[in-house]
C-alpha cells in the first residue's frame, strides 16, 4: 500500500514538472543557430560566458575555431580553446604584434630584473670586501696601540720587578743562613792543605 502510494507522487510530479530546456552554448548563440546534442563548441564555450566566444570568434572565426578543434584529439581541445582565448585577446590590445608583443615585453622585463639582480649581488660582494678591509684594519690599530716586548726586554722587566728582587734576596738569605755551617766546616782542610804546603 505504501509503496503504491509513493508511486503514484512521484508519477503525479514527474508529469507535472515542467521539462528542462537545454539553453545553447555562447557560440550557437552568438551564431544564431540550433545547438546540436554533439557541439562541438558546447563544452568550452558554455551560455555563462558569452564574452569568451565573442572574443575568439572576432580574430579566428568560427569556421577555423571547429576546425582547430576537430583537427585535435579530445584531451588538448580545452588547452587550445585557453590558448585561443589567451591569442585573441592579446590580439585585440595589441593590433600589430598580438602575442608576440606581450612576450618581447615580459622579456625585456626579465633582462631588466636580471641586470638589477647582478648589480645588487656585486654591491653586496663590494660590502662584503669593504667590511673585511675593515676588520683587518681595526685588527692592525689595536695591535699597534698595544706592541708586543721583545725577549730582551722581557727578561729586562722580570729581574726588574719587585716581586723578582724580593724573592731573590730571600732565597739568598735562605742560601746563606742554612750553608754557615757547612762553610765553617771546609775552612779546616782548606787551611790544612796550606799549612801542609
């Protein structure tokens, strides 16, 4: 019962919604003819984007935009149909040189970035360079500012110094005191030798 019932809804909507009509593609309808089920312009041309055909159909034509088309296999229709849009349009600016004027001037941008780039790479470089002069420089003041003594004189400054002197007598002092005895101990022999001579 239910079943049937869901039958008969949706037979009474099916025949009362209205049929869909297909709409024709921007170029049958720029054209003014009949779309047919097969366009061949349909799937790139869709009726939203009527200025697309407008623009390609100005510089190549219909005629050759479907034979550009059929002359290609399916897969590369949608590239060249970009590709036609991209050279009409640049067609339409620039009269004279189409395409090839836009690229002339996008290399010409590219030489000028270039040449920019080598001039900053070899300022860079140059600051490098003087940065380097510079540290040396620095390097070479502070030595000058504080030069290094020369053995003589290094010798010279230690017996010179206090704390040198100071220990010096000290350890003589000490040489001394502990060597009395041993000293009056030699004097004996030395004087018998002489005696004895």
């Amino acid at each position: 019962m239910e079943s049937d019932k869901i039958t008969n809804i949706f037979s009474q909507y099916s025949s009362t919604s209205p049929q869909v009509v297909m709409s024709p593609c921007a170029a049958c309808k720029f054209l003014r003819r009949r779309c047919a089920e097969k366009c061949v312009l349909a799937p790139y041309f869709p009726p939203t984007q009527p200025a697309k055909f407008t623009t390609v159909h100005r510089v190549f034509g219909a005629s050759n935009i479907i034979k550009i088309l059929q002359e290609i296999p399916e897969s590369q229709r949608a590239d060249a149909v970009s590709s036609m849009v991209y050279e009409a349009s640049a067609r339409i600016r620039d009269p004279v040189y189409g395409c090839a004027g836009t690229i002339c001037h996008l290399q010409k941008q590219i030489n000028e970035l270039q040449e920019q780039l080598a001039k900053t790479q070899a300022e860079i470089i140059n600051k490098q360079f003087e940065q380097a002069n510079l540290m040396t420089l620095i390097c070479n003041m502070e030595m000058e500012e504080t030069p290094q003594e020369s053995p003589q004189q290094s010798f010279d400054n230690f017996i010179s110094s206090p704390s040198h002197n100071s220990d010096y007598h000290n350890n003589l002092n000490f040489f001394e005191e502990n060597n009395i005895g041993l000293i009056s101990s030699w004097e004996p022999l030395w004087t018998f030798k002489i005696n004895e001579n």
